[in-house]
C-alpha cells in the first residue's frame, strides 16, 4: 500500500466514465500511455447525451457512477466528459473524498493552452451544457486575463459521432456550419471541448487546412493521469491487464466502437444501475 486513500494499491484499476464512447478517447490515450494500468470503463449510454441535461441530473449521474466505480475498487476515477467535468467535477470530488483520486479533463487542457504562449483567440466547441457553463473561459481568462475566448455549443455532433457519422459527406456539412458561424472567424486555436470530438478531429484539421491549432483533451489528460499516478507511487505493477468495460443500455455501436479502440477482445457488459 502507498499514498492515503482508501482504494490506494497501486494494482487497483483506474475508473473512466463519459456518457457514451467519447471517453474511450481518453481511456486508449490512458491505456497507450500507462500499458500496464488495468481499466474499468463506464459509458452511460442510457442518459446518452448529456449536453442537453440539467446539471442536477449530471451531478446525480456522475454520484452513482462514481458510487459504482469505488465499488471495483478504482484508485482513481477520471471524469472522461467535458460535460460531467464542468458540472459536476467538485460534488464528484466531495463525494470521493478520500477514497480514491479524482481526475477532470478540463484543467489539464487549460493548462496545456496556457503553456502555449503563442494561442491568444481561443474558440470552445462542445456540449450545451458545457459552454452553458463557460467553465474554459472562465478558467483560461484566470490563467491570462489577455486571451480571447470564444464558445460555441455544436450539440449535433455527438448524436452524429454516436451513430457513426464520420469521415462522410453529412459529417463535413455539419462539421463546416458549424466551424463557420461568425463567432469563430478569428481564431487561432481551436479547443474539442468534448470527448466525443478527437474522433473528427481530422476532418475538423482538414476544414482549417492548418491555421487554426485544433486541442483535443485526449493525450494531455492521459498525460496528467500518468503524472498524479507517479506522484502519488500509484503506478501499477501489473505485466498482464485485462479491462473491463460496462454500459448502462447495450447497444451494438458501442461494443463496435470498443473494439475498434482497443483492437481486441473487449467484455462489455450492461449493468443496469438505473434499474
Ligand atoms: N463526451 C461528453 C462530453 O465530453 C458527453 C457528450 C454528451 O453526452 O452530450 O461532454
């Protein structure tokens, strides 16, 4: 045993919710980065999507996940949702206490843009409830009251990720109505402030043709994951791992898009926590 949580063995998994598969996003950029870590993922495909949810209905969402993700013993629990991480990241953190650590993904992309000196008009694309909340300007103006933050909700394109629409014609079209609405037009960087995004990511590259910097919470989250873990003498030991990945309501699309992630085998289970 190390550090001075309850769920602190090094051995334990680490715990990864979304409300669908854009956390797997985070959850391979995790398993690239940390081979060794053991996952345990939870896609709440029941209350898919969440952009457009209260934010009560997101704290209460994110408790119960949360709950269960303790219950398989989770050393750490990363808040794979932009719309989770902005509404709910603190209740999440109360709840936990000190029972395991408790990762968003929205810090460690704000931290990584403040870093970059060179990016002063910054556009937000993600949920509803995500730029409802205003959480990146709010944090990256604290970071640097001169930057120029633009949000824009784009609340078609998880539904459309969800049910595989990329890489198309229809996928372009949206991607381009939205990328080209005023409030957009002078930016220099481009935040996916949704999970759900770095799997259009190329196409979203392809429309700016490399002028606008385009950030994804992928690999810098996967980064800061590493890096607690290493502070905290969390790192696992483990030679052979073997995740575990659970949704609320099965579907089809979702076990296809596990294995289009991970590139084998997976177990995906429906564990019916709302039932
Ligand atoms: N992938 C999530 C996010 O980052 C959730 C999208 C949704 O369910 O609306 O916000």
């Amino acid at each position: 045993m190390s550090g001075t949580f309850n769920n602190s063995d090094g051995d334990n998994p680490i715990g990864i919710f979304d409300s669908g598969i854009g956390g797997l996003t985070v959850a391979s950029a995790i398993c690239k980065k940390l081979p060794g870590e053991r996952l345990v993922y939870f896609g709440d495909t029941a209350h898919l999507p969440y952009g457009d949810k209260s934010p009560d209905s997101i704290k209460y969402y994110s408790i119960r996940i949360s709950q269960l993700l303790l219950q398989k013993k989770c050393k750490m629990i990363v808040i794979a949702c932009n719309t989770a991480s902005a509404l709910a990241y603190e209740t999440v953190k109360d709840f936990v206490g000190k029972q395991a650590l408790v990762v968003n993904v929205i810090d460690p992309v704000v931290e990584e843009v403040l870093r970059q000196k060179r990016l002063h008009r910054i556009g937000v694309i993600g949920t509803k409830g995500t730029v409802k909340s205003d959480i990146y300007a709010r944090k990256l103006k604290a970071g640097n009251s001169k930057l120029h933050v633009e949000s824009l909700a784009t609340p078609l394109l998880v539904g459309m990720i969800e049910e595989g629409f990329f890489n198309n014609k229809i996928s372009r079209t949206i991607i381009a109505d939205y990328l080209s609405r005023s409030r957009l037009k002078k930016i220099d960087s481009l935040i996916l402030a949704c999970t759900h995004f770095p799997l259009i990511k190329p196409e979203i590259e392809e429309y700016y043709n490399g002028k606008v910097e385009v950030i994804d919470s992928a690999k810098v989250v996967a980064e800061s994951v590493s890096e607690l873990l290493n502070k905290k003498k969390l790192i696992s030991s483990q030679k052979k791992t073997v995740h575990q990945f659970f949704v609320s309501d099965f579907t089809r699309s979702f076990e296809r898009s596990t294995k289009f992630f991970f590139r084998k085998k997976i177990q995906l289970q429906e564990l019916g926590i709302w039932k």
